[in-house]
C-alpha cells in the first residue's frame, strides 16, 4: 500500500489541472483513500513534486526480428555501457537498447506501458519471447495487415465478415493487440521491385488498391470494436511531396465514428509530411497536415521526431528501406515474409547540419505543436527517429519557444525557408504535454487503466522534480529537460522500480492481448486460411502462440 | 606419397549418425578420405586400404575411398579424424579454417584408431 | 501426432508424423529419422565418471563455475531457446564467455552481416517466387535433405508452381548430390569464391571487358551465362553454405556476395540465406542478441558484455588457454573443434549437458544428461531463416530439461555467490 502525499497532481484524462492531492494504492490500482489504513501504506512525500501517471508509449519498435536484426547487425551500438551485472542485468546500447535495457530506460524517464509497432505475424512467437525478456514496462504487439495475401482476398471479395473473421483470427494466433497496416500494397509491390505510388495504384497481383485495404480495415476494425483503430503508416513514406498522399489517406477516416477513440491513427507523420517534388526542394507540408487533422474529430497522430544523432531505420516498409540504403550507402537488412509482409533495416545518422535532416527535425516539431494536444502522442518512432529517451528534449521543446529558438540557431538554416518551425509561437503546456505522453496515447490505444490516476486505474506513477505551480517551463526548459530525464520515483503496479533515474527493483509487466473471436464467425474464413497454408512453409497447426507461452498475459475481450 | 588440397564437410551419414558419436556407426561415417579416381590410382590403392593424412598441424590415419571429385582435392566428412589436420588458425574470426588445407597423403599400414584413442592422442 | 517438429537441422521441418506406439516418425529425411530413433543416452548424472543424482552433479556443477575465474558456456545450436537464455544469464552472473556453435560454422556470415546487412526472405518466400535459386558452397542433398522440396528447389508455390519453373544453380568445389539436381553446375578452385563473386559484380555493373578468361577455374563464359541468368530472374535466391563461411576468405566472401545481391536489387529482386545447420543454431545467436546484444564471443569478465571473435570466440579462448572451466551445453567441442583447440579442454573441469554420449563426454568431469527438444521436451527454436516454432514434447522422460538443469545451476550460483 502506498500513500503518495501533498503531490501537485496532472492527470488530463480526469481533467486535474496541477491540483495538490493525495494519491492511494493498494494491489497495484489506485483506490479511494477508504480502502486503505493509512498507517499500513509507505508514504511517499511528493510535496512540490509533480504526480502523474506512468508514461505511455503508443509506437515503438522494442521487439521481435527488425530490433534484433539491427542489434546483430550493429555491435557498435551495443558499446554504450548503461549498467554493469550486479543486483541488476547488465544493460548495454546507444540507441538499440537489449532487452533489460529497454526496460530499465524507460522505467528510469517515467514510463511504464510500451507498444511494439509492427510485428509480422508469422514471427509472433519471437516477439513475445522478447516482449517477455523486457522488465519493467506492460507491453503489447501489433500485427501487421496490409500486405497480407489473405487480407487482399478479402479485399477484392468486399466480404467484410471474412475479413472480420480474418483479423480475430490473426490477432489471437499472433497474441496481437489490433490492426497495423504498413505502406498498404507497397510491400507486396517491393516482392516484384516496385512499390505503390498512390492510394488508387493496383497492387501487383490483386484487384485492390491501397485506399481500399486502408478503408475495408477501417471498417472491419470498427465493426469489431477492436481496443484499437487502424494503425495506419502510410504509403510513400519518406517521400517528398508525400503529405498529399498522408492528408488523402486520413480523410479515408470520413464516414466512420467511434464515440471512444479515434477511428484511423496515422503514424509518425513526419516521415510522411513532406511538400516539394524532390530533396533539393522539400518542404514542410506539416501545417496542411494539422489543419486537415484538427477539422475531424475520429482521426490522432503520432509524431514521429527525429532526434540528432544516431538512429536505425526498420520498419515493415520493405520497398523504403531499399531506397534509403541506395541514398546512403549503409548496410541493409531486407526480411519477404511468406505471403504476409516484409521488411527492412537500414543505419542512420541525423545531422544537424545537414538540410534534409534538419527539415525532418523540423516538421516532428512542427506537427507536435500545431495538432490539437488532444490528437497527436508523443513519439520518436523508435529506432527510426531516434531513441526513446531522449522524449524529455521534445516534451521541452514542445513547451518552450525560447528553447526551440535556441536549437534552430544550431540547426542548416534550411529550416527557415522550408518549414515554419521559427514563426510558431505555441507553447503547448504542461498539462497538454503529460495528456501527449500520458493519457492521449493510453486513450488512442483503448487501454481504460492506464495512462491516468483515477480511480480503478493500474497504479503506474510517476514523480518528477518539477512543481508545476512554480515552474516556468517556458522559461525554465533545462530544469523540464532534467526533471523529465529521471523521474523521482517510477511505481509500476504499485511498487517501487526506479528512484531518481536509478533502477531500485525489477519486476515483468504483462503482455495485453485482444480476444474479438466472439464477434465473428470463424467459420467463414478457416476455409480460405487452409487454403492458403500451402503458400505458407509451416503447418497452420504450428502458426501461432498459445497463452501459456507468454510469461505474464493479459486478455482483453472484445464482445 | 601425394599432395591435395584438403576439405572437410557434412554428408548424410555423418549427419545421421552424430547423435551417436561413440558407435561403430559414427566412426565409419567420419574415418575416411575420399580422392578423385585419378590420385588414388596414383597411390596405387585400393577400397579398404589406408591412408595417412599429414598437415602442418597433425596426422591421422584414415580409410581411402574414390569420389566424384576434382584431381588434387581430397574431401574427409566433418568430424575428428578431419580435425586432427585441419588449420585451427581463424584469422581473428573464430573460424578454423576447416576447408582448404595442403596435405600430403600416403599408404600406410598403421592402423585407423577409434575416436578414443584421438581424443587421448590429443 | 500430427504436425511434429524436427529438432535436427536448420530446415525444421514440422510435418512429421509421429507413431507413438512403433516410435517411428514420417515424412522425415534420412537425418531427421534418425533423430527420431531410440539410441544410446547418458544413463544418469555422473561425477568423475561415478553415477549420482541431477542434485549432485548439479550443486557440483555450481561449484566449479563459481571457482573458476573465467568459465567458458559454449554450445547451444540444440537445445531451446529457454535454456539458451538462462545460459546468457548464467555467463553474464559467472563473468564468464558465452559463445555458440555458429562460431565454428556459420558467424563469418554474421561478421558479413555487420559489414554489409542482410537483405534476405524466409523461406516461404523463397517457395512462392523465386524462379532461379542458387546453392553456393551448400549441399542440401547432405546436410539439409528436405531443403529442396519445401522450401527451394522442387517446392511448389504462389508464382513459381514446379521445378520445371524454377532454375537451380549450384557453385562448389566439387560435383555434390546438389550438383546433379542442378541446371547449371560451376565448379570453383577451392579458396576463389570471392574472387569469382567479384567477377559477377564486374559483369553486372558494365565491366565485363576486365575479366579475365578463367576466374577460379570457372571460364569466363560461363560466368556471363550465370550473370545473365541472374539479370534475367524475376526473384533470385542465393543459400549459401559452409563451402563459403570455412575456406579462405571467410565472412569477407559472404560481404561480397552481400555486396552482389545489393547490386542485382536494383534492377530485380534478390535475396541471400546462410543455410544454418544446428536446429536452433539462429536462436544460440538471436537470445543473446536481446538479452545483451550481440550473438556470439561474448566475454563478461568486466560485468558486461564484449565482443570480439578473435578473442572470444571458444576456439580463441580455448587455444590461448584463456578459460579455466566449460560448461557445454548441447554440442560436442571435442569432436568438432580442431586438436589445437580441444588439447585445453582436456586440462580444464568440464561440465556437460547432453542427451548423448559423445566425445565431449569422454572428457567431462561432471555429466548431466538432458531431454531431448521435439521429442521429450517443449520449446522454442527458430528455423534457419528466423522462423520461431514451439516444438513439441511427443514421449514421456525421467530426464530434466535443458532448461531445468540450468534453472537449478543457475539458482545454486546465486546462492554460492551470495
């Protein structure tokens, strides 16, 4: 039992506005203060302190084959030393982390539940293994549907119940959480060499273009009343004059409400807000972006920020990556996958200096601070941005004008003609920043306990030293930068885990997975499953992951 | 006496016998050369007969078969016959060099040992 | 049973059929049969050769890693990913060395890929479309006799429906079992692999004109059909093989070959595998990856990992005498490490886990005998192209698990270390 005292308390999705409160927990939820005896509980004095829930990290890619591939293939990004074996693991990377050092990093910074992107169905198993391996932290995975042959069928039957039937199906064989959709047909395009160039291309092979694979998960998504919208990354990422093609695909998002949550999530954006024809002329198309996304009310974002330094591309944007290794010249990694997706990793260095690096850089800001707090997280897309721990930098730079200033003297003065990151003069506050990391991420993803401090809520808390009644965080951004670093205490479920910004307990969260198989009738897809196993190089009677591999599940069913 | 160059590698009765390293099986999988047609007339063997394999790094005494393979090549299954003359030196890789070594090849009468008495030679 | 995974080689086929009552399995291969059949095992836990209980040898098991300054854990291509993770753990906890059998087999292919990348597929991608597949320094007739009919050579797929739409070429020093099911046979020197790769990408970029007329003993028009042949595929496969990762030039042949895929990707698709032998030889590499970040010659005498092959990998450590105990674990160092090598282990306190008697054993102080994964044991393992599967447990067994002998290792060190 915890007794959390005299904390000045924020916690958006309860409309707390930096209000002095006590906080209580008991079995790792937060109760009313009458379900404890105050002098059985350890009492954490949080006077001047800021209280809010554990942080949430809607996208990142912390597990499964592209992360370990990128660690095989970069050992040098393993030399960071960040703990050495003892009461602890050891823990080691500058950007890709291990296992126990995702864990710990994110536990260090305040964060408790994190997300993994993109998992290609198929390897599951692998990713819940490492999912399993990472301490600290609730987790979950997102499978991966847009360049599915299967889900292509579906899509040029227009039969929505297969399609529905399909989705339960995958996501509980894979022990997923909801539907992710990557580059919708480019990745198939990529098996022949190509990619798809817009949302009315046909995809190689099949009588589907990708507005209507977006637009029928959509549907089905929505029929089934997943957790979860549509996790879309759109197509022609990373290319300039893309933003025509983002705003096209969130307007797809029309027509479809969810009095919950959103009902289309386009991710890190970023990557997929840029104007002009070519590199020598790209631009920013982020504030297009903000207006389309703040006119509708069923459609978030993430950001997608890049951080200078290093980075690893991996994304399941096969066709993407190939380009990115013919731009740079770095080492690629490149995983077709049987009949259901693919991949690619790619090294990655943002320079500061450098005009297309610096516009990126840019544009993550720029979207981050013209979208309505109310629907963009918080993210670095990590690897592909950058690493997770450097969230404190973008929550300061979010809030502080003066700050932003400071940085964009330092960054190619491209930025100044190509995007209009020096002419905003948005301070988002505070209490705007902890709804981005905290309860906007947690509600975008359809996760009721987390990500806020009422009652019922999973007792994952963090404590900062900052007073939010007392702090200028547009003046006083260095103090932000370092309160956010190491947060004073990180409680997961209730208990203790890190201490100012040092691990003090090691505990495994749970893996949430989605259960809709009550919703549909399995029956009118298994014949088509069957079918298509003989594409497939395994048994469809060893596909999949049971419940009892998984070290600590968590069922959530859909009725 | 003969030069070849020496290469070692997986065969399906190596494969199918290495859980069972200590049977007659295993031994016979592993304990023989194979030379192309032409080098073991040249040696003036036949099937059965035995061979010594030295190497800068070792020798060891081996049954000598005739292969499909190239004149000057000489292939042993993986196993420990073949590591008793293979180059251990890996170049900083961690990698023998298990393939591609000069070894000299001739008759002998000694005998073929069990891979006991390898291990204890060691 | 249906549906059974065999736990022999890097294919992992997982459509046997298993008779519980004749213990017979089908639709195996010659290997994966015999993996199936009953042989001899390791009766019982022995200690200096006498016969004790799994506590026993256990606590002494314990005692010898705690005593030793820097214990060598090297094996784990056959056992479950579960052991192999509390394996890291053990060395990470001991100081000690991690490192696996991929170090003598298929890591020059790693250090290619820290070169250079890995722009590959699995293997059911491979069925589907690939129209020219080519088995360079492999012979899966030999050491993965299913390979070509699942996955590569006579598989039946999406775009590519039989063998007669599928060309098979094979590179190799000699004419293999593969060779003779191939459509174009190139017989290389031994040792001229990277020079007859640079060729390729000589011609492939527009410089045919500086090749010479004979390349490693391959004519150089032979080299332009194969160019031509892999300019002309639609999806092109290279698997190569330990005739690339164990002759001269080691991972800088496998980097170039890498280089040539990168090459050919920009006017068709092609993609590149290690044909991986041990079962779970990807997931003795993959664990480690995310538990510490790297795959293989892991040294933790600093408390936390390093590495570097060319001092600790086991054959390094072992011929510098740089470890003064081993633990192994699922593999038989004495058969398959050069002599140089195996003469320190024979000085050393060695533990073994192992279903089978082997040569190891005949040198091992402490004998732990296991269970067999895929037929006495579940766990996970990791197909040669990254495919996870559960295999099965099929037969009741007095033996512990890999995973439980380690378990209990584990906890008895924790506890000798206070």
């Amino acid at each position: 039992m915890l007794w959390i005292r005299n904390g000045i308390v924020i916690d958006p999705k309860n409309k707390i506005k930096a209000e002095k409160m006590d906080i209580f927990v008991k079995n790792g939820k937060i109760v009313p203060e009458g379900e404890v005896r105050r002098e059985e509980c350890r009492v954490i004095d949080a006077s001047g302190k800021l209280v809010v829930a554990g942080g949430v990290d809607m996208h990142a890619h912390i597990a499964g084959s592209k992360i370990n591939t990128g660690r095989t293939m970069r050992p040098e990004e393993m030399r960071v030393v960040r703990n050495v074996a003892g009461k602890f693991r050891a823990a080691v990377g500058r950007v890709l982390l291990t296992a126990p050092a995702i864990g710990y990093e994110y536990a260090k910074m305040g964060y408790t539940t994190s997300f993994e992107a993109a998992q290609p169905p198929i390897g599951a198993l692998h990713t819940h293994e490492e999912l399993d391996a990472i301490p600290m932290i609730d987790k979950a995975a997102l499978p991966v549907f847009g360049n599915w042959h299967l889900v292509f069928k579906c899509i040029e039957e227009k039969n929505l119940e297969k399609l529905k039937a399909l989705i339960a199906w995958a996501i509980e064989r894979s022990k997923g959480f909801g539907v992710k959709v990557v580059n919708p047909g480019g990745v198939e395009a990529w098996m022949y060499g190509g990619n798809v160039k817009s949302l009315d291309d046909q995809v190689p092979g099949f009588n589907v273009t990708p507005r209507e694979i977006i637009t029928m998960l959509i549907k089905a998504n929505e029929e089934l009343g997943l957790p979860h919208s549509v996790h879309l990354h759109c197509n022609n990422l990373g290319v300039p004059g893309n933003f025509q093609t983002t705003i096209e695909s969130i307007k797809l998002a029309k027509g479809f409400s969810n009095s919950k949550r959103q009902v289309l999530h386009v991710t890190h954006v970023q990557f997929n807000a840029y104007a002009g024809s070519s590199w020598r002329d790209a631009a920013s198309g982020a504030a297009e972006i903000a207006k389309v996304v703040n006119s509708m009310d069923n459609v978030t974002i993430d950001m997608g920020q890049p951080i200078f330094g290093h980075a690893t591309a991996m994304t399941g944007d096969a066709p993407f990556q190939f380009t990115l290794h013919k731009l740079t010249g770095a080492r690629w990694s490149n995983k077709d996958t049987e009949v259901e997706t693919g991949a690619g990793i790619v090294p990655l260095v943002y320079l500061p200096n450098n005009p297309v690096h610096a516009l990126q850089w840019a544009i993550g800001l720029e979207l981050g601070l013209l979208v309505d707090s109310n629907k963009v997280a918080l993210t670095t897309d990590y690897p592909n941005g950058g690493p997770f721990t450097e969230y404190p930098y973008v929550m300061a730079m979010l809030m502080s004008r003066k700050m932003r200033e400071g940085e964009l003297s330092k960054v190619n003065a491209y930025v100044q003609k190509a995007t209009g990151l020096a002419s905003i003069d948005v301070e988002k506050t505070l209490y705007e920043i902890i709804n981005m990391t905290r309860s906007l991420p947690a509600r975008i993803l359809g996760l009721q306990n987390k990500g806020h401090l009422g009652i019922g809520a999973d007792a994952d808390i963090a404590i900062y030293n900052l007073n939010p009644l007392e702090t200028d965080t547009s003046k006083d951004f260095e103090k932000v930068y370092k309160a956010f670093k190491s947060a004073e205490y990180t409680i997961k479920s209730g208990e203790i885990i890190s201490r100012n910004g040092e691990i003090v307990k090691e505990v495994f969260g749970r893996t949430f997975w989605v259960d809709a198989r009550k919703k549909v009738d399995m029956e009118a897809v298994m014949n088509d499953i069957r079918d298509y196993f003989q594409y497939y190089s395994v048994q469809l009677g060893n596909y999949g992951v049971e419940e009892r591999w998984i070290k600590k599940p968590e069922r959530l069913e859909v009725v | 006496m003969l030069v070849v160059e020496l290469i070692s590698g997986r065969t399906l009765d190596q494969g199918a016998t290495v859980e069972e390293k200590l049977s007659e099986e295993y031994s016979k999988a592993v304990n023989y050369i194979e030379l192309s047609e032409e080098d073991f007339k040249s040696l003036g063997l036949k099937e059965g007969d035995r061979v010594k394999i030295s190497t800068e790094f070792g020798s060891v005494v081996v049954f000598a078969k005739k292969g499909e393979i190239p004149k000057g090549l000489a292939f042993i299954p993986m196993g420990p016959y073949a590591n008793a003359v293979i180059d251990p030196a890996t170049d900083g890789t961690g990698m023998p060099q298990f393939k591609g070594v000069m070894a000299k090849i001739e008759k002998t009468e000694e005998k073929v040992k069990t891979v006991r008495e390898l291990l204890e030679a060691i | 049973m249906e549906d059974v995974i065999c736990t022999f080689c890097g294919s992992v086929c997982d459509d046997g059929e298993f008779d519980a009552e004749k213990k017979k399995v089908k639709k195996f291969c010659r290997l994966g049969s015999a993996k199936f059949s009953e042989k001899e095992r390791i009766k019982a836990p022995m200690v200096d050769g006498k016969e004790v209980s799994y506590e026993t040898a256990i606590e002494k098991a314990a005692e010898i890693l705690v005593n030793a300054k820097k214990p060598l854990l090297y094996g784990w291509a056959s056992t479950a990913n579960e052991a192999i993770r509390l394996g890291v753990i053990l060395a990470e906890k001991l100081r000690g060395v991690y490192d696996q059998c991929a170090s003598v087999c298929h890591a020059p292919g790693t250090l290619a890929v820290i070169e250079e990348g890995l722009p590959g597929a699995t293997l059911g991608s491979v069925k589907n479309r690939a129209d020219v597949v080519v088995f360079w320094g492999s012979n899966p007739a030999e050491a993965h006799p299913r390979h070509g009919m699942r996955y590569s050579i006579s598989a039946k797929g999406l775009l590519i429906k039989d063998r007669k739409q599928r060309k098979v070429v094979v590179v190799d020093v000699r004419p293999t079992k593969t060779a003779k099911m191939a459509d174009l046979f190139i017989q290389v020197k031994p040792g001229y692999d990277y020079a007859v790769i640079s060729a390729l990408r000589a011609i492939l970029s527009g410089n045919a004109d500086v090749v010479p007329s004979d390349v490693g003993g391959v004519a150089k028009e032979k080299l332009l059909q194969l160019a031509e042949m892999m300019k002309n595929a639609k999806y092109g496969a290279i698997f190569y093989g330990l005739g690339v990762t164990q002759s001269r030039g080691r991972d800088r042949n496998v980097e170039n070959a890498i280089k040539l895929i990168q090459l050919l990707n920009r006017t068709t698709r092609w993609v590149i595998w290690p044909m991986r032998g041990h079962y779970n030889v990807v997931g003795a590499g993959e664990v480690p990856a995310w538990e510490v970040g790297y795959q293989y010659a892991i040294d933790f005498s600093r408390g936390y990992p390093r590495f570097s092959p060319a001092e600790f990998s086991a054959v390094e450590v072992l011929k510098r005498k740089d470890c003064d105990a081993a633990l192994i674990v699922a593999s038989d160092p004495a058969a398959h490490f050069p002599a140089a090598a195996v003469k320190h282990l024979k000085q050393i306190p060695v533990i073994q886990i192992d279903p089978f008697p082997n040569m190891t054993t005949l040198l091992a102080k402490v004998v732990i005998p296991s269970a067999v994964y895929g037929i006495e044991a579940e766990g996970t393992a990791y197909r040669m192209d990254g495919i996870p599967l559960r295999v099965k447990k099929i037969l009741e067994t007095s033996y512990w698990t890999d995973e439980k002998i380690l378990e209990e290792i584990l906890k008895r060190v924790e506890k000798l270390k206070g």
